[in-house]
C-alpha cells in the first residue's frame, strides 16, 4: 500500500495559525497519527474495503475526515484513539485522513494529514471455449472455461449441471451460463451457446385399419424437420421407405430418418390396431314336427364395430328369427365399418309318424274283421284315438264293415298323423247240386255235381269220404 504524509498546508491550514497557539495549547499538542490500518477490497469494483487510523495527542474530542475525489466521509466528534470507514472502494485515487483534536483551551490542535490506499485485487476474467452437437438432440456439445487474475483457486458453477469442473460436455444445443468464483468469492458469469443443427420434429399420425385382417391402415406426417436435409427413411414392419404410408396392416411402426450429414433420429412409434375379428355364433331349434313351422335360431355375434345391421335369406332384418319351417337360412352381417360376416343355418324337418296297418276283412256279415296298426318315428310315446267309438288301444278287433279311422299322437314331442282304414265284408256262399244216383243197388256209378255262387270265389272243398274236389263220381249208395 501506498503512504505518504504531505505538507500541512496542502490542508488549507493557515501559516500564521499554526504559530499563535499558547504556551498551554503546545503542552497538549501535536495529534499524531500513530498508523493506519487498510484492508483491501475483496473483488474489484466491490465497496467493502476499510481504512482504520489510530491516532495519539491532543485532547478529545476528535473529528476524523477521509477524503477521495469526491468523497468525503467524516467521523464526527469522538472521543476514543481510532476509528474505522467502512464500506470503501478502491477509489479515484489514494485516501487523504485528516484527524483534528482538541487542544485542551477550546481550541484545535494542528492536524495530522495520512494518506493510503484502497487496492483492488487484480480483476479476473473468463472466455468459455465450446464444441456444437454433432447432430441434433446428440447431446454432444462441450464447454471448457479459461480463466485470468482473480485469486485462485478458482470453483465453477454450470448452472442446471451438478458438473464443477473446469469443462462439461454432454450438451444440448442452446444457450447456457458458467459461473467462476476465485479464493476470495468473487465471481464472474459467462454465457456461452453450443451451436447445432435444428432439432428433429415432426409428428405422425396413424388411421387404425377398418376390418380385422384388412391392410388399410395409413400413418401421414406432420412433416419432419430438423438435421440437415434431404433424408432418407426407414421403417420397422414394411419396406416402404417414404415418409408417408399406406396399405398397412395392424402393428407396431417405427422411423428412423438420416439427414444428409449422416445423422439419425428415431420417432416415436406409432401402433396402428384393428377391430376385433367379427364372429357369429348361433343356437337353433329344428322344427318339433314335420310340417310345422315352430323353429328358431338365436345368433350371437362378437367383435368387429358396433351397431350391426342383419340380412337373412327370408328378407328378415332382426338378429334373430322364430316361426320357421325347415330349410337354409343365410345371414350377413354388416358392422359399423362396413365388415361383413356370414352364418348359415339348417332348420330340419321335425319328427314324422309313420302308420300302417294290417287289415283283415269282417266275412259273412260278420263282426270278425280287425285292424293291426304299426307306428314308427317320434319319440315311441304314442297315443291312439280311433273313430268310430273314441277307442284308445293301438289295434282293433271284432270289427264289421266300415271306415276307421285312428288318429295318432306322439305324447312327448306333439305330432300327430292320422289314417284311415277300410274293413270290407265278405259275403257268405252259396252251394247248389245236382246228385245222380246209381244204376241199382249195388252199382257204385252214383255221381254229385255241385255249384257254388257269392262269396269271394276262392273256395276249397272237403267231402267226407275224402276227396277234394269240387264234384265227386263213382259213389256207391250212401251219404
């Protein structure tokens, strides 16, 4: 530091002041400075620098004054040997103290006239050096600092970054800031930019595809920007290498692009889906009995994009159908993206009854016929209602001439059928003859010549002596 005293009357103090003090004012004075204490400015163009003086003679009190430039600061009255300025900078030039103190005869000693000065520590600069991103998003950049005067060591701050080293890499293009502290925390702050290229954008939208199993699925960019243009484009799940695409099918798609300098950047993927396969299922009931028109079908259809909308055979539109008789029925179903499914159902023909009988005719105008009745199909539950007289047992007997007619139901699953049977009549016969006797008594040329008329014309005959004819001849007298 820099002192020097210089001569009182750069002061201002008149000449002949200083010799009409009294002999008295002399025993009391001179007020000397005894030494000055500075202590520097931490950082240069601070203000927290101080100058303390420590002074000795004269009488309290004491005023102290500091001047630089153009300012001055004044203690005001004190009555202790020493007082501190605070809150000093460097200044214009070195610091004039003038201390005054009491003679003791209320008047003033001469004063004491000490210079210092405030010193700034040598100021200390930083230049940051950098490397850009090599592509965009690479997050390559690099930043190193250099740094001159201040007090080392030195620590540095990389705001956003836990890094305090001299250098940080891992950069993303933009613009950032690096904070130096020397020894005596002064600090200084630069802002630095890591270059790069526009950072990739671009977004991509994908239309799913209309019907399970279908390939109409598109993705369509936003348009890619960013790199260095022109790019090229690959995708995962197709060939295809444009920017855009179309004809795809369900899946998982992801771009890669590479710019002209050989840089990449991978998009996000983009999942196209697909309606859930369109199903029909479906019960049915086959009509209960032949002829009827009692069947049903009952379909269930899954997947695909509700509503659905229903085209059967019969021009029906419902889902389901009732009151059918046998036979193919065709459904479509179309959903709501316009995928079809189909479903085709077989109603069969119900249980028939099959009847026939065996019939033997009533003869002679008798009660003698009856019927044998054989039933086949259903469910082999059957009931019998035969008419005439309302009889219920499967077979008729003691039958006359007539038309009978029975009708039967199966009891278990309903169906009915019915038949008629004709019992004839057969009538007796007639037996006439024409007996020629014999030539005598004991001739054996006798003869009978017998003619049968009605009944059903196949007759048998038996006489009883045997034959088996219809006439007999060569008889002997007798009966």
């Amino acid at each position: 530091m820099k002192r020097a005293l210089r001569d009182l009357l750069s002061f201002g103090i008149p000449l002949f002041t200083l010799f009409l003090l009294t002999s008295e004012a002399k025993a009391q004075c001179p007020v000397v400075i005894d030494s000055i204490v500075t202590t520097d400015v931490t950082c240069s163009g601070a203000n927290d620098g101080s100058i303390c003086v420590y002074y000795s003679g004269g009488v309290p009190n004491y005023n102290i004054n500091l001047f630089n430039g153009p300012l001055v600061l004044t203690s005001g009255p004190q009555s202790g040997n020493s007082y501190c300025f605070t809150g000093l900078g460097s200044g214009v030039q070195d610091y004039q103290i003038i201390v005054v103190g009491e003679n003791g005869s209320g008047g003033s000693c001469p004063a004491a006239i000490g210079f210092t000065t405030v010193d700034d520590p040598a100021p200390f600069t930083i230049s940051v050096s950098t490397v850009g991103e090599s592509c965009p998003d690479s997050n390559d950049g690099e930043a190193s600092v250099t740094v001159s005067g201040g007090v080392a060591p030195y620590t540095y701050s990389w705001p956003r970054f836990p890094n305090t080293g001299s250098s940080i890499s891992g950069l993303d293009g933009g613009n950032y800031t690096v904070i130096v502290t020397d020894a005596n925390g002064c600090d200084q702050s630069q802002a630095y930019t890591i270059s790069t290229t526009p950072d990739w954008d671009g977004t991509f939208t994908g239309t799913n595809i209309t019907c399970f199993g279908g390939n109409d699925g598109t993705i369509t960019s936003s348009g890619v920007t960013g790199g260095t243009p022109p790019y090229t484009f690959s995708w995962t799940g197709t060939t295809q290498t444009t920017e855009n695409l179309t004809g795809l099918s369900a899946g998982s798609y992801t771009l890669t692009v590479t710019d002209a300098v050989n840089c990449t950047h991978v998009f996000p993927t983009v999942v196209l889906t697909q309606p859930a396969q369109l199903t029909l299922s479906e019960t049915h009931s086959d009509v209960s009995c032949d002829g009827l028109n009692d069947g049903s079908i009952n379909v269930t259809v899954a997947g695909g994009v509700p509503p659905y909308t229903y085209t059967w055979s019969n021009g029906a539109t419902t889902e389901d159908l009732s009151g059918l008789g046998a036979g193919n029925y065709l459904l479509s179903v179309e959903d709501a993206n316009g995928c079809t499914g189909n479903l085709s159902v077989t109603i069969l023909n119900g249980s028939s009854l099959s009847l026939s009988v065996f019939s033997i005719n009533a003869e002679c105008n008798e009660a003698n016929g009856s019927i044998d009745l054989t039933v086949a199909g259903g469910s082999g539950n059957y009931g019998y209602n035969w008419q005439p007289g309302s009889v219920t047992t499967q077979d008729l007997s003691g039958l006359t001439a007539g038309v009978y007619t029975v009708v039967v139901t199966d009891n278990t699953i309903g169906c009915i059928d019915t038949l008629s049977v004709i019992v004839n009549n057969f009538p007796g016969h007639e037996v006439t003859g024409v007996v020629t006797n014999g030539t005598n008594c004991v001739s054996n040329d006798g003869a009978i010549d017998i003619t049968v008329t009605d009944g059903s014309g196949d007759f048998s005959y038996s006489w009883s002596h045997g034959p088996t004819t219809e006439d007999v001849s060569a008889l002997a007298p007798g009966t």
